[in-house]
C-alpha cells in the first residue's frame, strides 16, 4: 500500500495513535491476560487431578487396612470367647 497523500498518512498515524491504537493495545492485553490465566487454570485443574487420585487410592488403601483390623479384632473376640 503506499500513501502518496500526506492527508493519508496522518489519518494512519491518528488511527493508530489515538483511540484505535489504545483499543488495539487493551484487546492484546486481553488476549495475553486470558491466555495466561487459561494455563493457570489447566495447569490448576491436572495438579488437583493427581491430588483427587492420591487421596481416592489413599482412602481405599485405609479402608481396606481398617477391614483388616476389624476382622483381626472379630478373630481376637472368638478366641477369647
């Protein structure tokens, strides 16, 4: 594109300068904003994921021990009986 008319040349550097260039500038900070904030909460979500499983396989490996130790307890009572 050239521009041989200065009259161009200043509606450009206006636009660019002025309100379109300002509303330009806030819709890339948006952009980047949002696209950091989106990893944020990927990145959130997987770490809480793996929590989520550690404290699920933590739970049925308790309860399965204290299954064990409620029927070592019931034997303990027959023996005793």
């Amino acid at each position: 594109m050239r521009y041989n008319n200065v009259m161009e040349i200043s509606t450009f550097l206006q636009a660019a300068t002025g309100q379109f260039g300002a509303l330009v500038v806030a819709l890339s900070a948006l952009y980047l904003l949002m696209s950091h904030h989106k990893e944020t909460l990927d990145r959130m979500y997987n770490d809480h994921k793996q929590d989520r499983d550690l404290y699920r396989t933590t739970l049925v490996n308790l309860s399965h021990k204290i299954d064990k130790i409620g029927d070592d307890i019931a034997e303990i009572k027959k023996e005793l009986s």
